[in-house]
C-alpha cells in the first residue's frame, strides 16, 4: 500500500518534462497524451497546446466550453487568431459571444484579426495585455472603432494592416488612448483609410514620439501630406521606412507634393529604406506611373548620417524604366557622401525569369562600386502584397 502512493504521488524532473515536452511541442497528440500519462507534463503540455489558439463562428464554442471547465487555461494563451467570415452578418459571433472570452484572456501579446468580415472595437478591449494587433484581409466599421480599439490596449506597440478597408467616421469621437501606450511600429499594406485623421489623432495623443517602423505601402499622391506631416513630427525616432507611391501619369508626378509637404530631412536617425516597385503596385491599382522620379528625390531629401541599409523592390515590368534617366541619378545619390555609411543595398527582383536576368545585369552594370565592396545583394523576393 504504502509503495503505491509514492508512485502515485511521485513528481519526475522539472527539467526532463521540459526537455520532453519541447521536443515535442508541436505535436499535440503526443502532448495530449504526456498529459494523461502523468500530472507533471501538464504545465509545459499546456503552454504550448495552448500558446497559439484560432477561432471562428465554428470552434469558439468548444473553445468556450474548455475555459468553463479549466479558466486558468485561458492564461497559457500568447498568441489569438480570430477569424470572421464576410458572410456573417452583425452581431457577428465576436460581437456575441467574445467578451465572455476576453477577460480569460491574461496573457495574449499578439491579435490576429482576419478572414474578410467586419470588426468593431468592444468585443477586443479587454485584451489588455496585447502588444501587438495584425488586422489582414478584414474590415474595421468605422475610424472610430479603429482608434478605440487601439486605443483600449495599453500595452500595444505594434499595428499592422495588410489588405485592411477602415470605414469613415465624420470626426473623432473616441476616448484618449490608454496611458503607457507606446507605439513603435506601424505598417499599412494595401489598406484604404482616412490618413489625415488618423494622422491627427496619433500627433494630438503624442503617440508619434517613439515610432521607430513605418511602413506604408501604396501611397496616393493626396496622401503624401498628411504622412508628411507626421514624419516631420516624428523626426530621429523614426529608423526603418519602407514606402512606395502610385498615381497616373495625368496627375503630373509627386514632385509639388515632395518639394513642399512631405520629406525626409527630419528623420535624422534613419538607419534603413525600402522602396516599392513601381511597375507591381501600378498594375495592381490600375495606375500608370511607372517612374521612379520619386525614388531619387527622397533620395536627395535623406538627411540620416546613419543609413545602413537601402532595398529597391524591381517586378519584371520596372525593365523599361532602369534605361531612363532619372535611372542615372540613383547611383550617382547612392555614391554621395550622405550614404557612406551604407552597409547593405539590396535588390528585391521577380517576375519573369529573362526579365530578372537582363535587370540583375543592368544593375550591376551601373553600380560596378558597389559590387567590389561587396555590399550588393539580389534574391527574387517579391513584396508580400504582390
């Protein structure tokens, strides 16, 4: 008898679990059965069963049903993926049912909202822990809803939205962000929203003082202002950029804009610069400017004596353009003493295979400098929104 309670109540190594359970921690059947084998897998089984959690108007229920029996699960998850479908129709079932889910929620640092349907802020706000929120191929209801949503998550430093539509609101409304936010990067990809509003709200919160990551991609010449407007206030906090414009050819380049409200000379301490494609975005968004004019006159704006890294994104249909002359200016700016300090120019080139090749070889041919420095670079990446 007394043999049998010590092996019932026996406890193996913290650190044999450990090392057990993150061997296997990405194979839950066999996570699943280490937890019925004996009490000590349980913890580590836990944290990485429930580390990454998905949901939908399918599997939130027995989701639900799971923290109803054992709540303190809901303290293992780290990472929430919630999907709404844009054939539901509100009150969604985040509308419904998520804000029973929330408060279980402790330790969720990052919110992924996709799945083409329509968000609104109240379901989320109880998310205080969150840091970083990803919003892809989805729909916020209004600027309004965005900026609360945001705005209720103290710890947030990271927004993203690629392939995002925010509705319009008529004017802010929303409550003053939570105190402590610190935003340090923020990246809209192929999303349509108000720039100027938002913009306004960011500066008149001060949340652009510690903005270290913007990435904005496309960019329509309208919206050049208000983007202007707040890397001016933003100035040597701001380190990476990555941008790309697109406009028709009748709308008569972005010169007037970029000579008079928008340039980079306040990013003092810019360390790195991505520009897209031309050719890709136009193609993607139906436009017909194809120039990389405004390439070489951000160039010329760079007042940053800490540059490191400069990448050019090149699709197939940028071939044309590598022959004109605004072309001739790019590698005498990229020689200048402003990027002495260049460490890394990188060349990013898809498409066609023959395209590629006749690109890679005219590059190389214009920056021969930057070949014997070793400090050229090509891969067929292509932009995650092409």
């Amino acid at each position: 008898m007394a043999f049998t309670q010590r092996m019932n109540s026996s406890v193996l190594p913290l650190e044999l679990t450990d090392r057990i359970i993150d061997f296997l921690h990405d194979d839950v059947s066999v996570l699943r059965n280490c937890s019925l084998a004996h009490r000590s897998f349980l913890p580590r089984c836990r944290y990485h069963r429930f580390r990454f959690v998905s949901l939908d108007w399918k599997t939130y229920e027995l989701f639900e049903q799971i923290l109803t029996g054992v709540p303190e699960l809901g303290s293992y998850v780290r990472e929430l993926r919630i999907s709404v479908s844009m054939f539901e129709r509100p009150p969604t079932w985040v509308d419904e049912s998520f804000p029973s889910i929330a408060p279980k929620l402790t330790n969720v640092t990052t919110l992924y909202l996709t799945g083409n349907g329509e968000y609104k802020a109240a379901p989320l706000q109880k998310l205080k822990s969150v840091r970083e929120v990803f919003l892809t191929h989805c729909e916020v209801y209004s600027m309004n809803e965005f900026i609360t949503l945001l705005g209720s998550l103290p710890n947030l430093d990271t927004i993203c939205c690629r392939d995002v539509l925010i509705g319009r609101s008529q004017k802010i409304t929303a409550s003053p962000p939570a105190r402590g936010m610190t935003l340090k990067k923020l990246e809209f990809s192929s999303s349509r929203l108000d720039p100027p509003m938002l913009v306004d709200w960011l500066l008149s919160e001060s949340l652009h003082i510690h903005v270290e990551s913007i990435t904005i991609v496309p960019l329509q010449k309208q919206a050049l202002t208000p983007v202007g407007k707040f890397l001016e206030a933003a100035g040597p906090s701001v380190k990476h950029l990555r941008i790309a414009l697109i406009a028709l050819l009748v709308q008569g380049g972005f010169d007037d804009v970029l000579n008079c409200n928008f340039t980079l000379a306040h990013s003092t301490n810019l360390r790195s610069l991505e520009f897209g494609s031309p050719a890709a975005f136009a193609a993607q968004y139906a436009a017909d400017d194809l120039s990389f004019a405004w390439v070489a006159t951000m160039l010329q704006q760079v007042s940053s004596p800490h540059i490191e890294s400069v990448t050019f994104s090149l699709w197939d249909g940028d071939l044309n353009e590598l022959s004109s002359p605004v072309w001739d200016k790019i590698p005498v700016l990229l020689a200048s003493q402003k990027f002495s300090s260049l460490k890394k120019l990188v060349f990013r080139v898809w498409g066609k295979p023959s395209a590629c090749t006749i690109i890679t070889n005219a590059i190389k041919g214009k920056l021969p400098e930057f070949c014997n420095k070793g400090i050229l670079h090509f891969d067929s990446t292509p932009d995650q929104e092409y």
